[in-house]
C-alpha cells in the first residue's frame, strides 16, 4: 500500500493476527483416541494411522483414518484425527466438516471442540469460532488456552469489553504474555488507551517476554500498514531472541510491503533456513520471485507451495502466472481455473486466465474469462482490490 496510509488505524486498535502464538500447543495436539469397539485389525489399522500422523506423513495417515471411518462411521477417534491431517494440511473445509461430524455424535468432546474453533480462528472467522470456545470456557474456566482464545475472538471480534471479564482471573500470578497482549489490546479498543499501553510496557520490560512482545507489536504494526515500525518491532525480536519462530518469515513479508526485494528474500531465505518446512515462508518467497520476474525461481517453491495448501487460490494463481510467463500456456491454464474457482471475485486471475486460454485458441472461453474481468471491474471497490493485487504480493499489505 501507498504511504498515504490509507488503511492506517492507531497500533493498539490494529487486528494483530497471534493466532500461531496462542494456539500452536492446540494445532500440534494428535486426537489419538481410543477406537470405539474395533475389532483388532480395525485398532492396527488405528494405530497405524495414528503413528504416520505423529511423524507427519499425512497422506498414510488420512488413508488410515478414512478405512477405520469405513469399517466404523461412528469412531469419534478417527474423525478426530482425520480432521487434525485436514487442518495441517490446510484443508479446512474438509476439517470443519468432519468435525462437525464428530461433534454431532459427541456434542462436548474438548479436542474436537478446541480444533474446530481454531481453524475457524486461523480463518479470521471470530462469529463461527466463538461459540466453540465458549463452551471449552464453561466446561473449564480456568484452562488458560481456552480462555485466551475466547478472549481473541471477543477482542477482534468486537466484544472488547466482554474480554475483560475472561481475561482478568487470569491475571494472578505470573500471566502468560498472550493474556497480556490480548487484555492491552481489550484496554485499547474499549478506548482505554492509557492501560493498553501500560500492559505493552510491562510486556516489553520483561527480558524473558520481550521476544514475544516485540514479535506481536511487529504483527500489530504490520497489520495497520506501519511497515517501518514493524520493521524495527521484529528486529528487535531477533535481537532479543535471533531464533524466534517466524520472526525471518515476518519480517520479510514486510520487506516485500516496503518494495525491498533483496531484504526480503534474505530474510524469507533465512526463515527457510530455520524451518525448512514453513509453508507461509514457502509461498511467499516464490510468489515475490514471481513479482520480480523470476519465474524459473519461482516454480520449485510455488508448486511445493500448491502441494501443501490446495485450497489456497494465491498459490495457484502465482504457480500458474509463472507459468504462463515461461511460455507454458498448457500447465498454466488447469493452475488458473483453479484459481477462479477457489475465488471467483478476483479479477487478475480471470484477466490472466483469459490470456492463457486465448494463447490455446480457446477463444469463447477467453471472452467469457475477459467479460468476467469487466463484471468484476464494474465497481470501483474491486478496481480498487484489483490495483491493490497488482501492486503487491497477495498476502501483504
């Protein structure tokens, strides 16, 4: 975005997206229950699955799961599980269907409750994933985890005030540093400015939290379009901490936000370096490779990009812009319509689609592509989006 920093808002009022410091514990928990009356090559089957899920080979895992589900459609362990390889692998409509399975047949399961509202969060959906922690909440009011993610969809949600009353019995004691951030955010956005920053400066005086502080402070600046200040915010994480996860990844993404390429494909590089299996770090890095005309560079990371998270349209459209660009208008196009589909309202994608198809002699179907454009284009809130995708790596400010 331009500096004229029209999407600036006050850094205590800003969305800060600390889902992934709240809940990694959540998102790494493996639902490996008990299977419900299994025969014993039904429970082989169970473990079998359960064991690839635990060192990450997910396509065994979720074969596994699915023939348990087969032999057993009512086994709340298995769905659980399958709905866990779902969720790592970013499949999360699949994930909140099979939940949601396993919630009708067990209506207070905790792990499935906890998972199912933390892909809705990992959405930025605060409406859907609200009331699954509000009941964790009841069931357990002093279970810090659940409190603190009830407590960030009240917050961003636009309940501020109905935080406080989560957040503050967990204030005795030594209070995790998230349930200090969220309740400085709460103080802020209920016009409390003075408190919210009292938090932050308690936060940042503690040697052993400064990492994370910083880290959420960078997340709140980035997220309100103060690039400079994130900048500084997330080096001084890595001053503090030069290992910090995702710190690297964070701070390139705002390297690519302040058009400084090669800073942003060092720190991109080191995140990789740190985590070679970091998906975020993974697709943006190729996607800023794409931006900046690399399209050969580009390839091997944005189709690991596509592997991992298939229903992600940026993914797509990025793999298949590259490859349109290296003349390779037959593997682009299946990559774009992808695209168009998983987000039929972006018009870059049916702009782009619309050249492929016209470089295959498709040419009916590229005046529809181009026509979609046109519809898209009609109000100037998707000129605006348009000017906004071309200006930028999506996924960034």
């Amino acid at each position: 975005m331009d500096a004229d920093g029209r999407l600036v808002l006050k850094t205590l009022q800003s969305k800060a997206k600390i889902l992934k410091s709240l809940a990694v514990l959540a998102f790494a928990t493996v639902l490996c229950c008990a299977p419900v009356r299994s025969d014993s090559s039904t429970e082989k089957i169970f473990e079998s699955a359960s064991a690839a899920l635990r060192k990450g080979d997910y396509a065994a895992a979720e074969v596994g799961f699915r023939k348990v589900l087969q032999a057993e459609p009512r086994n709340i362990g298995a769905m659980s599980n399958l709905g866990v390889v779902y969720s790592r692998t970013l499949r999360y409509a699949r994930a909140i269907e099979i939940y949601k399975r396993a919630l009708r047949l067990s209506p207070w399961e905790q792990g499935v409750l906890l998972n199912l509202g933390l892909v809705y969060l990992k959405q930025d959906d605060y409406g859907r994933a609200k009331p699954y922690f509000e009941r964790l909440h009841r069931m357990d009011p002093k279970n810090a985890q659940a409190a603190n993610l009830l407590a960030t969809c009240l917050v961003y949600g636009g309940e501020p005030a109905r935080a406080f009353e989560v957040l503050k019995p967990l204030m005795e004691g030594t209070p995790d540093p998230a349930t200090l951030y969220l309740l400085g955010v709460a103080y802020s956005r209920s016009g409390q400015t003075e408190a919210g920053e009292q938090i932050f400066a308690k936060l940042l005086t503690n040697a052993s939290t400064k990492a994370q502080a910083s880290f959420l402070l960078g997340q709140a600046y980035y997220d309100s379009a103060r690039f400079e200040e994130a900048e500084q915010a997330f080096k001084s994480a890595l001053e503090v901490d030069a290992h910090f996860p995702g710190a690297h990844r964070e701070l390139g993404k705002v390297y690519i936000s302040l058009r400084r390429s090669e800073e942003a494909e060092k720190e991109l590089r080191a995140a990789l370096d740190q985590d070679g299996e970091d998906t975020s770090a993974i697709y943006f890095l190729g996607a800023l490779y794409v931006q900046n005309g690399e399209y050969g560079k580009s390839v091997p990371l944005l189709e690991q990009a596509h592997k991992v998270i298939p229903d992600s349209w940026s993914a797509a459209y990025y793999l298949g812009k590259a490859k349109l660009k290296m003349n390779q208008a037959r593997n682009a196009v299946p990559l774009l319509e992808e695209a168009a589909e998983l987000n039929p309202d972006e018009p870059s994608v049916f702009y782009l689609l619309a050249t492929g198809l016209k470089a295959l002699g498709r040419n009916q179907e590229a005046k529809a592509a181009l026509k979609r454009v046109s519809e898209l284009h009609a109000t100037s809130l998707e000129a605006e989006k348009k000017a906004l995708r071309d200006a930028n790596v999506v996924g960034t400010r």
